[in-house]
C-alpha cells in the first residue's frame, strides 16, 4: 500500500488498460442487449413486455450496488472491489450466452449488473492512483473518452455480431475481453490504504431500495406503466432517501456521500453531470427516429451518428489535459454551450436535409459534450478527499445512470403525448438541459472564490472543508506558467 503519486511507467500503462477494458465492457452492456430483444424473446418463447427485464434487470442491479461498493472500496481497498467485479462480470457473460430461458438470462444479466456496478463504481478513485496528481486531468479525458465511445458504439457493435451470429455472441465476445482485461488488472493496479471504519449494512440497504426505486420509477413512467405505480414507486423511494440521508449525516464515511455534497464544487459538478447526461440520452434515443423520418435506413442513420463519437474522441484528451491548467467551470460552460448549440441546430434540422447538414451538426454536439466530460470528472473527484475517492466515484458514475434514465424516460413520454413530432420536442428538451447544465457548470466559478471568502472571514467554521476548498482552489486554479 502506497500514497506515492501515481504509478511508474509502464506499470501504470497496464493498469490503465485493464481499467478501459474494463469500463468499456460495463458501459457498453448497458444497451448492446437492447437491439437484440425481439430475437430474444422469440428464441426463448418468452412474451416481448417480459423480455425488457434483460435490460432493466442489469441497469437496476448496477443501481442498487454503486454506492454501497463505491463505499466498501474506501473501506477495503478500490483494487478489491475492481478486480472482483470484473471476474463475476466476465463469469456471468458466460452464463448470459449459455442461457436456455428468458428467467436464467435475466438472473444472469442481474448478476452481470453487480459485476459492472464493482467496475464502474471504483474506477474514478482508482485512476485518482494512478496518475499523477499533475496528470489526473489528462487519464480522466481518456477514460472520459472511452465511456463516450463505449455507450455511443453499443448498438453499432450489437448490430454488427447479430448481421454474422446469434444473440448469445452478445455475451459471449465478453468472455476473452474479460480474461485480458482480468490478466492486466489484477498485476498492476495499486494497493490502497484500507481503514478500520466498520460498513454501514443498513445504510448500504436502504440506499440500494431507495435509489432502485427512484430510478425504477422514472424508467416505469417512461415505457407509459400506471401513473399510480410511479407516485407510490417515487413517493417511497423519496422516504427511504430521506432516511437514509438523516441517517448519514455526521458520519465519517457515508454510503450516501453527503459528506461530499456539502462540497459547493462537488455538488455543483454532480448537477452538471445529471444534466449533462440527461441531454445526450435525450438525442441519442430520438436521433434514430428523427433521421428514420427523414427516409434513412438503419445503416445509413448509424454512419450518420457516426461524428458524434469522433468528435468526442478528439475533444475528450484536448479537454482533459487543458484541464490541468484551467478550471472545470469555464471548459465546461464552454463545452455544454456548444452542446446546447449542436442540439438546438439538429431539432431545426430541414426535412430535405443533406448528409452534410447533418453531419455536422453531430460533430458540434460530440466537441462540445467532449469538452465538458473531462474537466468536470476531475473537478468532481479533486474536490472530495483521496480517502473518499470511492465515493465520489460512486456518485459520478451514479450521476450518471440518473441522467441516461430520466433522458429516456422523457424521450419515451414525448413519443406518447406528442405524436409524430416527439423525437424533435426532445431534441429541444435535450437543447434546454444543455443550457441548465452550462449555468450551473459556470456557477462554479463564482462558487469557489465564494465558499473561500466566507471561511476566511471565519477561520474556525469548519476547518475540513476549508481545507477541502483551499485544496481544490490550488488544484482547479494553477499559477501561470
């Protein structure tokens, strides 16, 4: 166990592997079976309604066990909730593509879920390790970056396997990714101090109810089930929320971090980041629609897509190693207000549109949402403690999935109460959440100097989280070289 700053080279570089492997698996699951499902409930004799549990049964079990094990990994090391995860996620592939009935695919697929869930929950705190503290920004542009591609490929690469072979190879392509991802993983990631700090098994449950619920509930009113469902399904998560939050205040090491929501800066980056997502789910879901209306085939609308990821791909290191040196609310604000301008141009798309015209319209949406993505991961992580990095890990990576299932909730809502023109409403919708999202990433500039000029005039009013901005000032606004 180390506090060294970041590994040595090239260890560092296997350890970096095995985390984008990694991620890459886990994020890229989360809608790879999506495409597949109508072959899936067929083969299996199973009725279309049933089979969507295929995939809400993953994304909920990736729900419920993010922050108890992003908590556990600040207790025990993040190497060993990582490295395990990523064994049951590959282990659990296996029994995806050898499954013989929609029940065992599903009890597959949760378990493969709370495989992801020990992947995605650490990997933030773990990069946090391996870089040095004068590179976080640039690992985290690079694993901002594979996120972006791994959920905007997804159904590129479902399509791909099925053209040449069954649903089960979904699975089963998993199955060597794993291995190598396993075999580079296990040597080199470091070993993290653990504490003595007892885990909260109680807390952990409520927050897996009360955030299963939460989510559950808006992806319900999204596939249009009983409006009474959703209120009882909401109204009770929200309860057991609000116990859950009374119940971890004042402790060390919350599974809910609220330790690190009384962050101005971190709060802000986790709002900007619900936002954020929210709008790209928003666009990517009705995009496919929209283009199909616009008489291009699925492969045509996938190629079309296509500059979306690129862009990112190019804007996601530049932002990342600029946010080294400039701070997270100004390239962010920057980033989401282009994002919000690509948007806005795609919902005013003409229906004689040229491949051209909408083209680029795809590549200013994927250099603005690049722009923003890494400079606010590394806001997010540097604002809490090192010991807490599985936390805040957990809470972005929460953030996240909150955001992707209210966009399409949302999408699916438009496509019921406004026919024939749902897919642009929520391109609008996405363009609004784009601007929100900027506001409150800009907010953080006046927040800092803020929160900093407050504790000065009071030197013995919490002396953590002065501490805490002090850091964060040091880390998010560097001298000039």
């Amino acid at each position: 166990m180390t506090d060294v700053d970041g590994l040595p080279v090239p260890r560092r570089y296997w350890a970096i592997g095995g985390i984008s492997l990694g991620i890459t698996l886990a994020v890229i699951d989360s809608a790879i079976a999506n495409v597949a499902l109508p072959t899936i409930a067929s083969d299996l004799n199973a009725e279309p309604a049933h089979s969507i549990w295929v995939v809400n049964g993953y994304q909920l079990a990736i729900t419920v066990a993010l922050l108890p094990l992003s908590s556990l990994g600040d207790r025990i090391g993040y190497r060993n909730i990582y490295v395990p995860g990523l064994a049951i996620f590959t282990l659990a592939s296996l029994a995806c593509a050898m499954a013989t009935s929609l029940e065992l695919l599903t009890l597959a697929r949760v378990v493969q879920g709370i495989g992801a869930a020990g992947i995605m929950s650490v990997s933030p705190a773990l990069l946090r390790h391996i870089y040095p503290q004068s590179l976080l920004g640039r690992g985290l542009g690079i694993n901002a970056l594979v996120v972006a591609l791994a959920a905007a490929a997804g159904p590129t690469i479902a399509s791909a396997i099925l053209a040449f072979a069954p649903w089960p190879w979904l699975f089963a392509v998993n199955i060597p990714i794993g291995i190598a991802a396993f075999a580079l993983a296990a040597p080199s990631l470091p070993r993290t101090q653990n504490t003595s700090q007892k885990f909260d098994i109680i807390s952990a449950l409520l927050s897996a109810a009360a955030f299963g619920l939460l989510i559950g509930s808006i992806d319900a009113l999204g596939q249009g089930e009983n409006f009474g469902l959703f209120v009882a399904e909401l109204a009770l998560g929200g309860i057991l929320a609000w116990i859950l939050t009374r119940r971890e205040i004042g402790q060390p090491s919350p599974v809910l971090p609220v330790d690190l929501l009384r962050i101005p800066i971190f709060a802000l980056s986790i709002a900007t980041s619900i936002a954020s997502f929210m709008a790209q789910m928003l666009a990517l879901v009705s995009l496919p629609f929209m283009l199909h209306g616009l008489g291009f085939d699925a492969v045509t609308t996938g190629l079309l897509i296509t500059p979306w990821p690129i862009a990112i791909a190019i804007a996601a290191p530049l932002a990342g190693h600029f946010s080294d040196r400039y701070p997270a609310g100004l390239l962010g604000g920057i980033g989401l207000g282009i994002f919000a301008i690509g948007l806005l141009s795609l919902a005013l798309l003409p229906a004689n549109a040229t491949v051209f015209d909408i083209g680029w319209r795809m590549a200013v949406c994927g250099a603005g949402f690049g722009t923003f993505q890494s400079p606010n991961n590394r806001a997010m992580m540097n604002a809490a403690p090192k010991a807490r990095s599985g936390g805040a890990g957990g809470m972005l990576a929460t953030a996240r999935l909150l955001g992707q299932t209210t966009g399409a909730a949302v999408v699916a809502m438009m496509f019921i109460h406004v026919p024939g023109h749902g897919a642009m409403v929520s391109l609008f919708i996405a363009a609004g959440a784009a601007v929100v999202a900027a506001f409150v990433s800009l907010a953080r500039l006046y927040e800092l100097p803020t929160a900093q000029a407050t504790r000065a005039s009071n030197p013995e009013a919490d002396p953590t989280m002065r501490a805490d901005i002090l850091k964060q000032q040091a880390q998010d606004y560097p001298k000039e070289p």
